[in-house]
C-alpha cells in the first residue's frame, strides 16, 4: 500500500466494502488480509495505519508485517537505520502526530506475525513470500524470509539486492500470496502469485479474491515516487508459468504418485505402472502442454442372459436404475478412434493459452496422448475446417473464447489403426477364408464315401462366422484419398478458455456441438440420440428396439450415460458411461465363433469390477486435470493427471472389454 490512502479507499469500496463508523466491513463477511508495507513513499502512511490498526485490533483483518513497516518500527525505537527508500516520507508525516499514535504503531507491528495460514493449509500469506519448509513454523530465519525473501548478498546496478527466484522452485500444496517485489501485472507461478502491482510508482492497487483467485485492482491516482528500479513490461506472449513450464522434471513422475481428486479422492499409481507411462509419454506423446486431457476408458454392460447375446441393452438400463439415475442419454457408438481435438482460430491464441510457440492453430491427439496424424498437413487442414465452422456458428463469440477442446471419435477406423487391420484382422480373415474353403472342398469329395453330414453342417456354419466377421470390420474401413474422407464426431465440449462443461447434462452438448457441426457437414458427424426414463418400459422398449435396428444394420453399438456429466449416489461416484457393444460387431472382438454356444457360455463368465473400477479413476483424474489446467496450476500437476491416466492403462484388465 506504501501509504496510498485515497487508492486503498477506492479498492475497499470496489472490493464491496462500506465504511461502518471507521471500520471497513463486508455484506458477506469478508475480511481483508493485508501484505504489509503499510507505509513509506506514499502521501499519507498514517492515514493507512488509521485505517488498518483499527481493523486489525477489532478482528475485522489480518495484517502481516513488511520490511518497510519494520523498519519504520525500528526507527520509531531509536535503531540506528537509514533514513532512505521513502522513510523519509513518513518521518515527515509523523511529524504531527501525537506519541501516543506512534507508540500505537511500534505496539502494532511488534505484535504481527510472520505469516497466515489459512483454509487448513490451503493458503499462505506472507510479504515476500515463503518456502513450504518454513510455513506454519516460526523462527527468526522464517520472519526474516518473510520480510525479505531469499538474498544472493549481491546487489544489482541500482544497488538494490539481487533475490533468489524461490517461486520458480516452489512445489508446494498451499496457495501463496505475496507481494514485496514490484511487477507489472500478477501472474501465477508454481501456485504462487505476488500482488504488488505498483501503485507508489503509479502502478494499481491489486487485491486477491479468495477461494475465486479473482483480481481486483484499481490504478494509482498518479505516481507517488519514482522507482529506484524501473518496471519490467509485462510480457507480450507467454507468462511466468508458461516458461516455466517449459521442461518437465522426471523426478515429478518417477516412484508411486498418489494424486488426491475432487471426483474420486486419492489415486494411487504404482511405480511399475508410472515406468511404463514414462516410456508410452518420452518417446511418442505429443509435447505434453498439448495434453491437458486424456480420455478414460469405457466399461461394457454386464453381460446378457439372452442365449444369442453377450450384450443387450436392458443390463445398461438395469445398472443405472439400481445406482439411482432416472433419465439416461444413448448415443450412437461410432467405429473410429478416439481423439481430443484442440483448436485455436490462430496460431497466437494457441501460444497464448498453451504457451507453444508451434505456430499451429491447433492438435489432434489419441486417447493415449500420441499424434493423431503422421502428416501435420492433414492435420491442419482437418483443423482449419473445424475452426471454420466454429466461426460461422459464432461458437467463439458465444462462449467468449478464442480456443476449444473437444472429445471426438475420427473415422474411419482404418486411418489409425491400418497395420492391426493387416497385420490381425485382416490376416485373420484371409487365412480363415481359404482354410474354410479348403475343409469344405475336403468334406464334399469325403461326403460320396462316408457320412460327414454332421461335420460339413458344422464347417459351413464356421464359413459363414468368418464371412461375418470380415463383414464386421470391413464396414469401418473405406480409402482415404481427400480431405472429405476423414469424419469427425464430436461429443463432448471439454474447455474453453477459463471454462470446463462438467456441469452441463450430455443433451447441451450434443445439441452446442449440432449446431457448429452443421456448418460442415461434409466432415463434421452429429451423432444420433435419444433419451431413456429408467422407470417406463415404453421409453426402455424403445432404445433397446433403436439399438437392436442400429447394430442390424452394421452399427457398432450404443453408449448409455446418465443425462448428467456427473453421476453419483449415496455410495461415490457412478459410471460415466458404458457401452452396449452390438452382436455382429463383437465378432471383430471376440473373434470369428464367438457366438458359438459354448464360445458365448465362457464368454459370459467374465468379470467387469476391475474394468469399471479403472473406467472410474481414470475419469476423475481426466476431469481433475482439465480443472486444474483452468485454474493455471503449474504443466506438472496437471500433466500427473494425463501421466496417471495413462499409467492405468497398464492395469491387468482384459482388453477386449
């Protein structure tokens, strides 16, 4: 504050204070929480003091003390201190004041402690800062920090000390809030962020809103003093975080993580699981400020008493009703690849918000964090498409931002997964075909000698299995030769700038996301829907009769979803999703004579807790990153989020599930 009443004044009134018989007080019951150097350069330090000590004494604030405020109580005391650094300004005030007010403020600043902790340990409020090893404790080398910061001994060009960078370093849990340090606009680091905007030497007058993180400022009335060390300008492109975010230290994702979440609490990740993510992120993952999201793994239904089925919607139905939800949304499962889809509407938005000068508008990743496309060209291109149809729905304009991230499935199927084609089903098909044909041939020219009416039955029924199964997945697979080949389907809106859609039931997304898709439909796909009531027959009839129509037809499957994003009861959290996989496509699966009667009877023994239980984490840890990627938390908190994803991933689940 530096003894700028007036603008402390205006900043309390902007911050929803009145004034109540002296004492600053707030409709809601807030209180304010001042960073010291309460007085020095400015026109009126003891009017500041007026206004605090008071507050202070009343419990209405808390205050914590500045170097300035020390040495002025030094001074006061008769300590041998210079008289420089705008002291001078407030000796020269204090000159009328009574010795009463001046003992008043000795008495004050005695009785300031070093630092608040606050919210059980979620904030720290100290002047210049303090390390985690210090919070909490106290000891003249905590309070001397706290004063100061950390010291080189050295000085610069201005003869003021050189100071040691401890925020670039901090890896602590709680939020710390300092000034000391003069900056030209707050920025956020390592959960960090210094207030001190300047208002002595006509900066602004910066407060913090908590737990919102909202800035609140007003400027300065007009410059007070010159600074000894001029104001660095604020930069232009990418922010304290950002640049610090620029290498990732393997030490953070080495050894067992527990990464504590809003949805599911605590997760544990083994150290043998985060060796195998290490591997999957160092040598093929995209550059890891993309990934501020990996999708999580879907669980199917439990499996289907009907004879000719592994799965049929009504266990869908069955699990949903039983966990509490009423209305659930099916939606068509398209036979793609899963990929998150990040664009800009250009290359300046992406540097500004992902801090990666690439000079794209953007990226398409696999849902294990690799490049979608081979050829960034292609890439690009898909993404100039979905920004232009973005920008003829006014998306941009409506949600007020400037960038987008979008779950989607990209088809076709054979565009990613080419070489399992080949190299499995297709090899699978060619080789069953031939021996097929080869074994009937061998049974007719036998059928003249002996009966073999029972085993030629049996092998003609194979040969039509391997002709459905080639059928199956053929149907996922066409040439790729123009843009216009390759199809999006988007179905859920992730983030925009400073906004997550966790919130909003999957009908706003499906119908937001309609209306942009709409402006180019040559590649952007709206999936199909529709609603199901848990409690009416009617409603189940219908979905299961829709489902049965769709996967006659060649379709994959369904996937079933509570009309929330979030679904929990009594007992934690709900399945986000599971999928009702349709009968022929399960042979591309399970293989060519699944539906065997035997083949389907062991099939039907299998067990779905350990898939669903990693469908779960892995869907909280998605959503804790994307949260945490909005609140501009360091890459490396929000990356133990993406890297924890992809460490399950690793679990010994069947994956064919």
């Amino acid at each position: 504050i530096h003894g700028c009443y007036d603008d402390l004044v205006l900043l309390l009134e902007k911050l929803g204070y009145k004034n109540e018989n002296g004492y600053w007080i707030h409709p809601e019951g807030r209180k304010p929480v001042f960073l010291g150097d309460l007085v020095d350069r400015g026109p009126d330090s003891p009017g500041v003091l007026k206004l605090i000590m008071p507050m202070v004494k009343a419990g209405l604030a808390w205050c914590v003390p500045g170097n300035h405020d020390d040495k002025l109580k030094r001074w006061l005391t008769g300590k041998q201190v210079h008289v420089r650094h705008g002291l001078e300004a407030t000796v020269a005030q204090l000159a009328g004041e009574s010795d009463a007010f001046r003992k008043e403020i000795v008495d004050f600043v005695d009785g300031l402690i070093s630092h608040y902790v606050f919210d059980d340990g979620k904030l720290v409020v100290a002047h210049a800062g303090l390390k985690e090893s210090m919070q909490g404790r106290g000891s003249g080398a905590v309070r001397e920090f706290c004063l100061y910061g950390e010291t080189t001994g050295e000085t610069d060009e201005f003869g003021l000390p050189i100071r040691y960078n401890w925020a670039a370093e901090y890896k602590g849990k709680a939020m710390v809030v300092y000034g000391h340090t003069p900056v030209p606009e707050p920025q956020w680091l390592n959960n960090t962020i210094d207030i001190d905007t300047g208002c002595v030497f006509g900066g602004r007058l910066t407060a913090l809103r908590y737990p919102e993180k909202e800035l609140v400022s007003v400027p300065a009335a007009k410059v007070y003093s010159e600074p000894i060390r001029p104001l660095a300008p604020a930069p232009v492109t990418l922010t304290l975080q950002q640049q610090q975010d620029d290498v990732l230290d393997i030490a953070d994702f080495t050894g067992k993580q527990i990464i504590p979440t809003r949805l599911h609490h605590n997760i544990s990740i083994r150290e043998e699981q985060a060796i195998t993510a290490l591997e999957v992120m160092s040598r093929f993952a995209v550059d890891p400020r993309w990934l501020i999201y990996l999708p999580p793994t879907m669980s199917p239904c439990e499996t289907s008493p009907l004879p000719d089925y592994l799965e049929y919607p009504t266990e869908a139905f069955e699990y949903f009703k039983k966990a509490g939800v009423q209305k659930l949304i099916c939606e068509k499962k398209h036979m793609g690849s899963r990929a998150i889809v990040i664009v800009g509407r250009n290359a300046g938005v992406i540097e500004k918000a992902f801090g990666i000068p690439s000079g794209t508008i953007g990226v398409i990743y696999t849902r294990t964090g690799r490049s979608f496309f081979n050829d960034p060209l292609t890439e690009q291109a898909l993404l100039q498409r979905i920004n232009a149809a973005l920008e003829l729905d006014g998306f941009y304009e409506k949600f007020n931002t400037d960038w987008i991230c979008l779950d989607t499935e990209l088809m076709p199927w054979s565009s990613k997964a080419q070489a399992l084609l080949q190299n499995q089903y297709g090899a699978v098909g060619a080789v069953a075909t031939a021996s097929m044909h080869a074994a009937i041939d061998t049974l007719q020219y036998a059928a003249s000698r002996v009966d073999v009416t029972e085993l030629y039955n049996r092998y003609q029924h194979k040969q039509q299995d391997v002709a459905d199964f080639i059928s199956a997945y053929r149907q996922y697979c066409w040439p790729v030769e123009k843009l216009e080949d390759y199809t999006i389907a988007p179905f859920h809106i992730l983030a925009t700038e400073g906004n997550t859609y966790f919130d909003k039931d999957h009908g706003w997304h499906m119908d937001t996301i309609a209306a942009f898709c709409a402006k180019d439909p040559a590649i952007l796909l709206v999936t199909d829907y529709l609603t199901v009531d848990t409690e009416n027959e009617n409603s189940i009839q219908q979905a299961t009769d829709w489902w049965l129509s769709y996967t006659a037809a060649g379709g994959e499957g369904m996937v079933v979803k509570p009309w929330s994003f979030i679904a929990s009861n009594a007992k934690g959290l709900i399945q986000p999703a599971v999928k009702v996989r349709g009968r022929e496509y399960l042979r591309i699966i399970y293989g060519p004579e699944y539906t065997m009667p035997e083949n389907l009877n062991r099939l039907k023994n299998r067990g779905l807790n350990g898939k669903r239980s990693l469908a779960l984490r892995e869907f909280a840890l998605g959503v804790e990153g994307l949260e945490r990627f909005q609140e501009k938390m360091p890459l490396r908190l929000i990356h133990q989020c993406v890297f924890g994803v992809l460490a399950l991933e690793s679990e010994p689940v069947d994956p064919r599930l």
